[in-house]
C-alpha cells in the first residue's frame, strides 16, 4: 500500500502537474488556444517542463548538496521556505513571458497565472501552517478539467472529469496514508487549488 501511495505521490507530484496540463491543452484540447500554431506546442511545453519542473528539480538538488535543505522530499515545513520561494519567481517568470509572446490568447497566461497564483498562496500559507501542496495542484488539475467540461460543453468529457477527480481523491488519501499531512491540509490545499484555479480561469470568458 505505501508503494502505491509513494508512486501516486511522485507520478502526480505538483511540479510535474503544469506539464500534464499543458500537454493536455496542446495536444488533447488546441482548440482553446486555436491561434497558437500547433508548430509551437513542442517548444512551449519543452519551456514549461524546464522552467516548472526540470529547474526547480535542479535547485532543490543543489540546496540539498549545500545543506539549505534535509531532505530532497522537503517534506518538512521549514525546508520548503526557499524552494517554493523560488518557484514563485520561476512561475511568475512564465506567466510574464507567455502574457508578453502570446496575449493573443489568454487562455494560455492565464492557465499559468492559476497556477502561479496556487503556488504563491502556497508558500504564504507554508509560513504559518503546512498546507498540502500536492492537493492544491489536484484541486487545480480538476478546475482545469472543470473548464474544459464547459469550455466544449460535451457530456463526453464527464468521464473524463469523474476520473480527475478520483485521481485527486487518490492523492489526498495518499498524502494522508504516508502522515505527511493531515486531512485539514488536504482539504484545505485541494480547495485552494480548485478556487483559485476557477477563478482565475472564469477571465477567459
């Protein structure tokens, strides 16, 4: 049972979320950002793997390596200060970047700022009380869903949405049967997460 809520948890880590969903966007749903050219969608996902997964990765490993921080998992709250730090500049840094290249489509930024904006809520919270941060990613992963399910307005896609939301349901146990959180910090990180996702994204309309 722990190898399957440790794949759960490393398989829908929050870091690798933003690729999924892009992946999702570019290759599952282009029609949201239909004036992007789909010759682009390699080269926009290999930017958002590096900068939102990939970098962050990297700094966490090299922290580790100088001490900054305990554990490579930063499963401790003191040790998640400076890393989550700079993921905030890091995806505060993309939004900024596809808001100037591509304003054309703001679905794209905006997708991002949801994203930017849970990670920085994240962090602040992080100061004060340990919020789940793999729970705020699904509560995002399912408000993205949301969005797409209205977006196309297709009851095909309510499996779809069924599945993303068992998916969140998973983690959250998984998270809570490894200790590492407590079902407030669940529940909290995944309405966070999901709030904050909607309403950002509610601009697109």
């Amino acid at each position: 049972m722990k190898i399957i809520a440790n794949f759960l948890s490393g398989f829908l880590h929050p870091l690798l979320l933003p690729t999924y969903i892009f992946s999702l966007i570019f290759f599952a749903f282009p029609e949201i950002i239909s004036p992007v050219n789909s010759s682009l969608f390699i080269t926009l996902l290999i930017i958002i793997s590096v900068c939102t997964c990939i970098l962050p990765v990297f700094i966490i490993v090299l922290m580790y390596k100088l001490g900054l921080v305990q554990k490579l998992n930063i499963e401790d709250r003191t040790d998640r200060f400076l890393p989550q730090i700079i993921s905030c500049l890091i995806y505060s840094f993309v939004t900024w970047f596809f808001y100037s290249k591509v304003s054309q489509v703001p679905t794209l930024y905006l997708v991002m700022a949801s994203m930017t904006l849970c990670m920085v809520i994240v962090t602040v919270t992080n100061f004060f009380w340990k919020i789940s941060a793999h729970s705020t990613a699904m509560g995002g992963l399912v408000s993205f869903v949301l969005f797409c399910t209205y977006f196309y307005s297709e009851e095909t896609l309510f499996p779809f949405l069924g599945f993303t939301i068992l998916s969140a349901g998973l983690v959250m146990c998984s998270r809570l049967y490894l200790q590492v959180h407590t079902l407030a910090q669940v529940c909290a990180g995944f309405m966070v997460g999901l709030i904050a996702g909607l309403g950002v994204l509610s601009n697109i309309f």
